[in-house]
C-alpha cells in the first residue's frame, strides 16, 4: 500500500480525477516532445462525458497551450471510464508518439500494462483488520503505525495539507455571490455560518460543520485550492469535521495531524482494495470514503479505541453504499456539495454512535470495502459520473 500523500493532494479543483489527473498527464507528455510541432489528445468514457463540467478542458490547454481535444463519452476504454490518449506529432505531420493513460481518481495516473504511475508500496499491511490487529497487540494507534510507515516526514506533509484545508474553509466562509457554470448556484457557506451562530448546542454544532464543508466543497466548485481527501468531490468533508473540532474544543495542531494521519489510512485502505474514482464506483468511493475518514478521524479525536475507531469508519462507508454519481449538467456543484455536508453531520453520527459501543460489531470495515467495489461494478455506466443518469438525467449542459 502507498503512502497516504496519495490521498492528500493539493491542487485547483473542482475535480481530481477529470481536472488535477488530465493537467498531470499533459504536464508530463509535453515535458516528453517539448518540440512537437503540434498535439492533440482524445477523452474517453466518463472523462469525455462530463469533462466540460469539470473543466477538463480547461486543465489540459492550460498545460499545453493550443492542443486539440476530441470528445468520445460514448466510448469506453476497458481498464477504467477516464481514459486519455495524447498524440504528439513532427512539422511534416508525422505521428511521434502516443499515450494512453487513465486518471483513475484522487488526481492518479495509471497505465494498463505498468498500473499506477506513482511511488512504491511502503505499508506491510494493507487491511483494517490486520492493522486493527497490529494496534491491539502493541497498544499503539493508527497514527503511529501511520508514521512508522511514512517516517517522520509525514508530519511536515500533513501539516501543509492542515494548513491547506483550513485555508480552504476560510475563504469559502468570506466569499459569497454565484458559483460558475450554468446552473447559477448561489454559495450557501456565509449564510449557513451566520444563521448557525444564532442558535444553541446541537443545532448549532450541525449548522456549523454544514458551513465549514460547503466552505471547502463551493471551493472547489470555484477551482479553488483544496486538498483531495479522497477526491476534489468530497473534498468538504474532512476539513469540515476537523476544522469544527479544531474552533470548537481547542484541539492542538499535533492531535489534528494525527487524526489526518489516521483518516488518511482508511481512505488509503480502500484505494488500495476497491476505488476512490466515482466514474469506476459511484459517490460512495467518493463522498462515502471521505465520510469514512472522517468519521474515524472524529472518534480519534474523542478518544476512541482502534476498535471503535474502525467501527466509527466502517459505519461511514456501509450507509454510503450504493450512492450513485449523477452530478448535473456535469458539474461538482448539484447534488455534490450538498452531499459533502450531509456527509461530514453523517461523520459526526457515526463516531458518537461507535462511541456508545465497545467496538465490537459483526460487518468489518475491509467487508463493506469488498461490497462496495461489487456494488460499484454493478452499477450501470450512467450511474457513474457521465451524467446521464440519477439526478441528472434531465439536465443538459447549456
């Protein structure tokens, strides 16, 4: 399993897999033929689909300045729905070479025959219940196996991601007005912030998380600065949980690096075993994940036991199961960002109900991972995020 850096990447929304992945990838094949004469690449599948939503477009000729693009949505490459082909070619109009290459969530980058493009395994065990079990039988918590893994590193790693997300909640707080795209979406965080000040106690605990992951999540829609935790999709989740947790007890800097260490495991766990890409699974490998971590990062915070802890992440995956990704008009706004909210209320829930338990349950996290990677393959291609289905069936881009 790979470092969980992965997880946490830090770039311009609003989407890791059709946004941060094509910028990566183009990034790279211009770095290889600087002297093309010219380039062009064709989007495969759930990447051609919604890719102008998502500002696909944008991303790749902003990295390669005057590159041709030909949309396929209807065809789909068979290692994975976000495929990519670049072609680079000589002044005599001779093809120099090509590329094939998928953005396989999370910003990621994998080849068919080499799998992913990124850095070698650094985690000897790769599942909860094994890593449950290593914690149990040395008293230690998931955040040391974290940085016995990553090594010392980590720490700085993370504290630049803290630093990151709290930005990011704080610059979706101040700003308001309409977000871009056709579906002149209002930014709700400001208004959802003030109107939870004025109530008491829970109300207002539930108001305030809502405000802090819209925050982070109208953000992204805006192509803000965020960190993927798993995705640019469910970026608003963790850093709405963590952010509140962080304003309304007075954490320190260090128990919040460690929750983000031990959050980022779990996401870490099920990219490994299943997927965080909502054009291979849908929104629960999205905003089901990122509820998951954060869930787990909550009952660390409160003193949860490894235990607990997975209990608290498995119940954030298990009633994300089969949610769909249906984003309208192919854009990370509807029902996207509503769903970071609810997610992060979900989050809290499910860590105050393991808390009430002694961790003990009968459906293991890495068994609800294993139902959602067949849940997700299950799912029909219009279910995942080629807009063509769910909510936004009856929705065109304009």
């Amino acid at each position: 399993m790979k470092t969980i850096k992965e997880i946490y990447k830090i770039g311009l929304g609003p989407s890791s897999s059709h946004t941060m992945g094509p910028r990566k990838a183009a990034e790279m094949f211009l770095a290889r033929h600087s002297d093309a004469a010219r380039m062009e690449v064709t989007l495969y599948g759930s990447l051609a689909a919604t890719g102008k939503g998502h500002m696909t477009d944008a991303a790749i000729e902003d990295a390669i300045p005057g590159i041709k693009i030909i949309w396929k949505p209807k065809t789909f490459l068979p290692f994975h729905p976000n495929g990519m082909e670049f072609r680079a070619y000589a002044q005599d109009g001779k093809q120099i070479d090509k590329w094939q290459v998928f953005s396989i969530g999370g910003g990621e980058l994998a080849e068919e025959s080499q799998n992913r493009l990124a850095s070698p395994d650094i985690y000897e065990l790769d599942k909860m219940t094994d890593i449950l079990k290593y914690c149990e039988r040395t008293g230690k918590g998931y955040w040391e196996y974290v940085a016995e893994s990553e090594g010392p590193e980590i720490w700085d790693y993370l504290a630049e991601v803290w630093k990151t997300m709290k930005a990011a909640v704080e610059r979706g707080l101040d700003a308001e007005g309409v977000l871009p795209g056709p579906l002149n979406l209002r930014r709700k965080a400001a208004a959802y912030y003030v109107k939870a000040t004025g109530y008491k106690d829970n109300l207002r605990t539930r108001g305030l998380v809502f405000s802090y992951a819209l925050a982070v999540s109208e953000e992204n829609a805006a192509g803000g600065k965020i960190v993927t935790a798993p995705t640019c999709g469910s970026c608003g989740v963790l850093p709405g949980v963590l952010y509140h947790m962080w304003k309304s007890r007075d954490f320190s800097e260090a128990r919040i690096l460690r929750a983000l260490a031990t959050a980022g495991l779990i996401g870490n766990v099920v990219k490994e075993h299943a997927s965080i890409s909502g054009a291979e699974v849908g929104c629960q490998g999205e905003v089901g994940v990122a509820c998951a971590m954060a869930a787990a990062a909550a009952s660390q915070l409160f003193g949860g036991s490894p235990a607990q802890i997975e209990y608290a992440a498995e119940m954030g995956l298990e009633h994300h199961l089969g949610m769909t990704c249906d984003p309208v008009c192919g854009m990370v706004q509807i029902p996207c960002i509503e769903r970071n909210a609810y997610a992060a209320a979900r989050a809290l829930d499910a860590n105050i109900y393991s808390t009430f338990s002694d961790g003990i349950h009968r459906v293991s996290f890495d068994k609800v991972v294993e139902v959602m990677k067949q849940t997700g393959h299950d799912l029909p291609s219009l279910y995942k995020e080629t807009a063509e289905g769910g909510l936004a069936k009856d929705y065109k881009q304009m």
